[in-house]
C-alpha cells in the first residue's frame, strides 16, 4: 500500500486483544473450527480449521444505492474434522448451505458467521460452503474502521488489511490463499473490472455481467472489484505477458488521458523489476485508476489500484505496487506483524527507480536517511519487526524498511543480496522475518542477529558501525 503523499489516508487504530490460537484436532472427534487463524494483531481475521482451494463470487452491484446482493461459494479442505466453522463476513446474511444442504449459522459478532453443517466434516475433505449475503457495505464498520469506498458513480473495493469482508464470504487471512472467479453484475452501460483476467461479458437486457479470473493463488484482501465507467485498454508486453488496464471516465478527459499514460508504464516497469528479481510472478498485469477520492493505492493482485495521480511523473507509484506483486503477493505476510517484509522492498525499489531519491547511490541514500532522522526521534522508535497494530502502515515500516534492506546489501555484498531476494521470492507463498534472517543467514554464511536486532527489533537508531551495514 502507498499512501499518496498529497492525501493523508486515515489509517485505522484497532485494539490489541489477546490472540485466539488456532484450535488443533488431536483425535478425529469433530470439534469447533478456531475463530480467528492465530494471527496476534487482528484475532477474528481468518478461521480455523480448514484450507480455501477456490473461490466462486457472484455478487450484483447497484452503485448509486451502494448496495451489494451476493454468494459466494468456496471449496476448502478440513485441516480438522469440524463439528462447526466460522467464515468472515460483515454483510447480513440470508443462507448458507455446505455441501448443498442448509446449514444453519449464527452470528456472535458483525465480523464472523459460524457455521453449523447438518453432519461434520471428516478432517481431509473436501467441501463447499455457500453463503448468500445482502447491504450496505459503506455503513459497516469493524475493528474501528469502515474501508468501504465508494461514490454514488463508482465503488473499488480496496483495502488492506480489511476489505473482503465487505463483499464475500470467507477465510481472510494472507495464511489462506485461493484462486478466484470473481463474476460482479453492474446496470448495462456500467462496468466492473476485478483481478486476473477477464474470461466473459454477458449482456443481459439491463444488466452486465462481468466474470473475472485469478487462476494464482491470492490472499482475499489482493482480490478486488470496481464498478462504475471505465475506460479499459489491452495488449501485450514485448515478452509477451497480457496487460489489461483501466482508468475511470469520471476523472476529468485530461486526468483520464494521464492516468492511462501513466498505467501505460507498467510493462517497462515489470522489465525493470524482472532484471532484479527474476521472472514476474502472475500470468497477467496491468492496473487501475479509481475516480473514487481513495488517498491510497493498493498493490492488488495483478492489477494494482491508484487513486488519480498525474502522469507518468508518479512512475515511481507504480514501481512500488509492481514490486508488492513480489513482495506482498507472491509471498505473503504469515502475520501482519511482518509488514515491513512487504513495505520495506516496495519502498526500496521505489528508492532505486527514483535514482536514489537524489543521492549518488543507495548506500548515500541510506547514509543520507540515517542523518536526517536525528537519534531520539520518533522514526526510531517504531520497532518496524513488531510495529503493533496501530503503526502498521506507519512511515518507519515504508523508510526504515529500506533502510534495513540497503544497509543488508552493504553488509553483506551485491551478489548475496540479489540472491537473497531472489531465493525468498521464488521459493515460497508465505513468510516471516525469522525465516528472512535464516536467509540472510544461509546465503552469506554470516552471523545477522544483532544486524536484524538493530534494523528491525530496536526502539533507537543503530550506531554507525560497518556491522550495522553503515560504515
Ligand atoms: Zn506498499
């Protein structure tokens, strides 16, 4: 996520509770799936108990009344056999079968749908769980936010770390990924554009319907949708990877040229990140800008969301949200307290992209950034490995991130560092900071305890020191 630096986004403050760890089965007797999938700073996020393999939405969106009717249908594997399940959900809902027959469900609070099945579920199987829902997102809130954002012309779904919720039904955790068929039906004359590609438009006599689809394994708060007036434009990068993007006519004709020059970079930028990281990770790309006053962008899966931000003078926008589809979506966060495992490489090739912000070299950069955030400050007191919840998105997460990662690369050499990078996104789905310190570790054969500590653990600004990667 960027949050622009002409808009100030509100970025939510949610209390800190006690985890709710994941129930484990240690006989096959059915019990309770867990509420929450164990992650400290968000307990009801994700469920216990079971593993998301796809997702089939079908939601019908009527944006001047800001209304959405739906069902989603997913089919996930028991991780337990399950006498009951939760699901995450804010929307009212109006049934819910599993396995085509009705189950009944009950709701302890506005965030989770428990889930009763007629008979439990054996622990290894497969089953189909559909919820049929109807509302207002935009007058829903949870965990002191409310991220649905819309106008009377558009809606884009956007949000991190909350925005699924709002229109489907599921397990909303990075931890469970799935693909997606994402089918959103808008007033003929409207569009809606999703993630991945777009497999289908049915015209019907006064609606359209748009199917969508990410055949990638994605965390539910990467799949978005919009609705509204679009203008889409496709092709083809020179190595041949499909781009599909879209920009909105609400924006004045000047902003609306603007921001599909602006998308137009997107190909080249990809190349650029290829070179350092190796092959892109999804099998499409592209990006889309909302006419919706958002104030942030958000890195969604293979089609990043911008708010209006001038032409391709804002490049370094889309650099960040293109190296999220590294950092962020190809691997994810194994809980939200490693955010800066996202922040912090989006952040550093945005830095690399905008020559140095200035400076002769990266290691000038960070030498530069050192210097300007005088010890004692505030920057320094985000401990950026744990920041708590209410500093998720805070600006130490984005800087002092990047910061971590040049002072790596001096520490430890060009060569190791890119292969560091590299192993860390080709390898893996999901990751924590410990398993990026046993990387740093393995890959260049050093001791990197008190070098993390300092960077990612410490409230102060690390000493000078050519152990610390500054001298
Ligand atoms: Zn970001």
């Amino acid at each position: 996520m960027t949050v622009t630096r002409w808009l100030a986004a509100a970025v939510s403050v949610v209390c800190l509770a006690g985890g709710i760890s994941a129930a484990t089965a240690t006989t096959d007797r059915p019990t309770a799936g867990a509420a929450g999938i164990g992650d400290t700073y968000f307990p009801q996020h994700g469920n216990g108990g079971y593993d998301v393999a796809r997702y089939d939405i079908r939601n019908r969106v009527a944006t001047a009344q800001g209304r959405v009717t739906g069902v989603t249908a997913f089919r996930a594997t028991a991780t337990q056999a399950l006498s009951r399940l939760n699901v995450d959900l804010v929307l009212p809902v109006d049934s819910v079968t599993v396995d085509g027959r009705r189950a009944r469900f009950h709701r302890p609070n506005r965030h989770e749908v428990q889930i009763t099945p007629p008979r439990s579920i054996a622990k290894g199987s497969s089953f189909v769980v559909r919820v049929a829902y109807h509302g207002r997102p935009a007058s829903i809130g949870w965990g002191g936010e409310k991220p649905w954002v819309a106008n009377r012309n558009e809606i884009v779904a956007m949000g991190e770390p909350q925005i699924a919720a709002w229109w489907f039904a599921g397990n909303d955790h990075p931890r469970d990924k799935a693909a997606f068929d994402i089918r959103i039906t808008v007033a003929k004359g409207q569009r809606a554009i999703a993630n991945g590609t777009l497999e289908s438009v049915t015209k019907r006599r006064t609606t359209t319907v748009w199917h969508w689809r990410a055949v990638e394994p994605m965390a539910p708060y990467l799949a978005f949708f919009a609705a509204g007036r679009f203008a889409i434009e496709r092709g083809r990068s020179a190595t041949g990877l499909p781009w599909l993007n879209a920009v909105s006519r609400d924006l004045p004709p000047g902003e609306q040229r603007q921001s599909l020059a602006l998308l137009r970079q997107t190909p080249k930028v990809v190349a650029w990140l290829e070179s350092w990281l190796g092959p892109y990770p999804f099998s499409i790309t592209g990006g889309l800008v909302t006419g919706v006053d958002v104030g942030f962008a958000l890195e969604n899966q293979t089609r990043p969301t911008y708010p209006y931000a001038g032409g391709t003078g804002s490049t370094w926008l889309v650099v960040h949200e293109i190296a999220h589809q590294w950092f962020g979506d190809k691997v994810s966060v194994r809980n939200w307290r490693d955010i800066w495992l996202n922040e912090g490489p989006a952040t550093y090739f945005e830095m690399l992209w905008s020559k140095n912000w200035g400076e002769a070299t990266p290691q000038a950069w960070l030498l530069s950034a050192w210097n300007a955030n005088a010890a004692g400050s505030d920057f320094w007191k985000v401990r950026i490995g744990n920041p708590g919840v209410a500093r998720l998105f805070d600006g130490a997460v984005y800087e002092r991130g990047a910061m971590t990662l040049q002072a790596l690369r001096h520490r430890i050499g060009d060569d190791d560092f890119k292969a560091v990078l590299q192993a860390w996104i080709s390898d893996r789905e999901h990751g924590s900071t410990a398993d990026f310190i046993a990387l740093a570790e393995s890959t260049s054969g050093e001791s990197l305890d008190s070098f993390f500590d300092a960077w990612l653990f410490t409230a102060a600004r690390p000493a000078k020191t050519a152990a610390n990667g500054l001298a």
